[in-house]
C-alpha cells in the first residue's frame, strides 16, 4: 500500500522521461557520493564505499534494464531525481520493489 501511495506521487509531481526509461540513466556517481558522505545520509559510510555501492548497482541495472517495465523505470528515475542527488542504488531498489509487488499481484510487464 505504501510502495502505491509513493509511485503515484512521485509520477504526479514530475514531468515526463519515458524517453529516459529506454537506457539506464547515467548519473554522477562521485559528486552525489561525495555530497551524501558530507551530508551524513548514512553513518559510518565512505565515499569509496559509496562510489563502490553505487557502481555496483549501476553494473547490475546494466545486465537487468530490460526485465524491468518501462513505467516502472520512468517512475523509479524520476523518484531517484527527486532530490537532485539521483542514485543508482535507490533505482534498483525501487525497481526491485516495484517488479515484486507486481508479481505479488500477478501482473507481468
């Protein structure tokens, strides 16, 4: 129920990027890491452990865009942007989440 309530407000408050769901967006892993280690997002976290996590998820997205429906790429790149610091860790996790609450309901791609 939560995970429905964020994906309609996120889709209602931005503008579109289907076009941007077609490819996995490519963000600036060192900048937003550095301006998350700064901001004390998570305690105890480095920037290379950061840039690590982040470059991780990016190459795993890499291998799996295309498993993911579309809306829900437009959707999780538009939620992940929401704070100007967008991150490839978010992404996945909300295309994750969002692939198992639709299988949960049984709706494929």
């Amino acid at each position: 129920m939560r995970l429905s309530v964020f994906i309609a407000t996120v889709a209602a408050l931005m503008p579109s990027v289907s076009r941007a769901a077609d490819v996995v967006p490519k963000f600036n892993i060192a900048a937003n890491c550095k301006a998350e280690v700064t901001g004390g997002s998570v305690a105890g976290e480095t920037l290379e452990s950061c840039i690590s996590a982040e470059q991780q998820a990016k190459d795993q997205l890499a291998h799996q865009w295309e498993r993911f429906a579309k809306a829900d790429k437009t959707m999780c790149i538009r939620g992940t942007n929401s704070d100007g610091t967008p991150s490839y860790v978010e992404l996945q996790t909300c295309l994750e989440m969002s692939a198992d609450a639709k299988a949960r309901l049984g709706d494929r791609k």
